[in-house]
C-alpha cells in the first residue's frame, strides 16, 4: 500500500509561525511527512501520528481543524526516548464524503496494524470511530472498544458523531 496516496503532507509552517523547533523538541525529533521528505518504509517505525480534518458528521463544526492545532502543541515539547521511532504521516486527504473518510482510515490503519505500528489519531469527530472499528474488525478475531462520554451516541441510521455507536453494534464480531 502506498501511504502517500492517502495523506496531505504536513506543512511544517502551518502549525503556526510560534514554532520554532530546537534539537531537545518533540517536532525535531520525530519523522514528518513533508513535500520534500514524504513517508518512507513504514515498518520502520513504532508509532505513527495521523491527523483526521473530518467533521462533516458532527455538530461540533471545526474538529476538523484539530490535527493541525494540536501539533501546534505537541511539536514545542520536549522529545521523548530517541529509542522511539515516531512518524507523523500528515493529514488523512480529504473525501468526497465521510463514509469514504472511514474506509480510507480503515486501510491505513489496517496497513499500520500490519506492520505492528501503534497508530494516534488527531482531530476529527467521533464518528471516525467507526472508521478505526472496521479496520480492528477486519485485523483482529475478536474486539474490544471502550468509548467515554456524558452520553450514549447511538440513534438514527445514519453515521455521525451522534449515532456512530449504532452501526458498531450491529457489527456480527462484536457479540461472537
């Protein structure tokens, strides 16, 4: 699979002018997906940070501008152990519509699972919950999913960051 069909890569003076990264910093010590360096051999990390600008589905409107504030954030902090291997894989390239945002999520994560990479997501709606279900559906004989919320988001038929719990339930895995 290539990953760099799948992802925008970041751009490194988008997290905000504020950044200005040194060598003790997280952003500096970690692999970033840029114009000039896209992603490489992903078994040869331990960790892939991917951010999601999705919000389609979600009253909350601008959870899809999450990934790049949070890198805002988290590229000032200190590094963590040079013994982990970190990429950040940019942003999942934006669909037509959502339900495309969760199949393509689920590819790239299967593909991460598959090279034993421990994925975190940035940014987007609850919804794209779904979307990391399918892939954890497919890779693995049975599954675990704990959500924490004020409330139970199910309901209606259709996904969205209201309801995303409803299609997960009807999933055949889950009550094996």
């Amino acid at each position: 699979m290539e990953l760099n069909n799948y992802f925008d890569p970041v751009a490194l003076d988008k997290p905000g002018d504020s950044v200005s990264l040194n060598e003790d910093e997280f952003g500096r010590n970690i692999r970033v997906n840029t114009p000039s360096h896209p992603i490489d051999e992903i078994s040869n990390y331990q960790i892939a940070l991917m951010g999601i600008p999705e919000d389609r589905h979600s009253f909350n409107r601008g959870t899809s501008n999450a990934p790049d504030r949070i890198r805002e954030k988290l590229y000032p902090l200190y590094k963590v152990s040079n013994k982990i291997r970190i990429i950040d894989l940019g942003n999942l390239k934006a669909t037509p519509n959502a339900g495309d945002t969760y199949f393509g999520l689920r590819d790239v994560l299967l593909e991460l699972l598959n090279n034993q990479v421990t994925a975190i997501l940035m940014g987007g709606s609850q919804d794209l919950t779904y979307g990391a279900f399918l892939a954890f559906e497919q890779a693995k004989p049975s599954v675990n999913l704990v959500t924490v919320d004020s409330r139970i988001n199910a309901g209606a038929e259709a996904i969205s960051a209201d309801t995303y719990l409803q299609s997960i339930w009807k999933s055949e895995k889950l009550f094996r």
